[in-house]
C-alpha cells in the first residue's frame, strides 16, 4: 500500500479550477465577494488570471468591506497586468 501524496490545494502557484480568461476587473472581485465567494477562492483566481487595476488604499478598504481578506489585498497588488500585457499560465 502507498499512500497518495498530500497536495496543499492552497499553496500559491497552485490553481485548482480557475478558468482562462482576462484578467479580473474590480468590480468582478467585489461582485464575487458579495455573492459569498469565500476570499481564499477570489484570490486563487486573482493569482490565476491577474487584475486589470491598480490597488491603492480606497480599493483595499472596498475589498475588505466585500468580505475580502489581507491576503486577497496583497495577492492584488502583486498581480496587476498592465493593460496590453497578456497574462501566461505558467506551465505545469
């Protein structure tokens, strides 16, 4: 008997059934919040396909009010794609 190898579903760079696609307005991010899409999902999704702005104060406090967490505000900042920058999907 072997045991199956553990996987962490929620380490970074691991992004369990995220579709392809643009990269996430504001708007999309707090809409999913709203709809009580938990924080830890919307940031699997934001590592996956980026944001298409840039975050500041007035946005981190709008995500936060959506139920988003600090670790979703910082995956934001660290994945905005400059509009005219395709986003790749690393390779697995």
């Amino acid at each position: 008997y072997r045991a199956a190898p553990v996987v962490n579903t929620g380490a970074r760079g691991h992004k369990p059934n995220v579709p392809a696609g643009p990269p996430l307005s504001r708007n999309e991010i707090v809409t999913m919040l709203q709809a009580g899409t938990p924080s830890a999902r919307v940031e699997q999704f934001v590592d996956a396909r980026g944001v298409n702005f840039q975050s500041n104060a007035q946005v981190a406090q709008e995500i936060k009010r959506a139920g988003g967490t600090n670790s979703l505000v910082g995956a934001i900042t660290a994945n905005y794609v400059s509009p005219g920058t395709r986003r790749t999907q690393p390779s697995v």
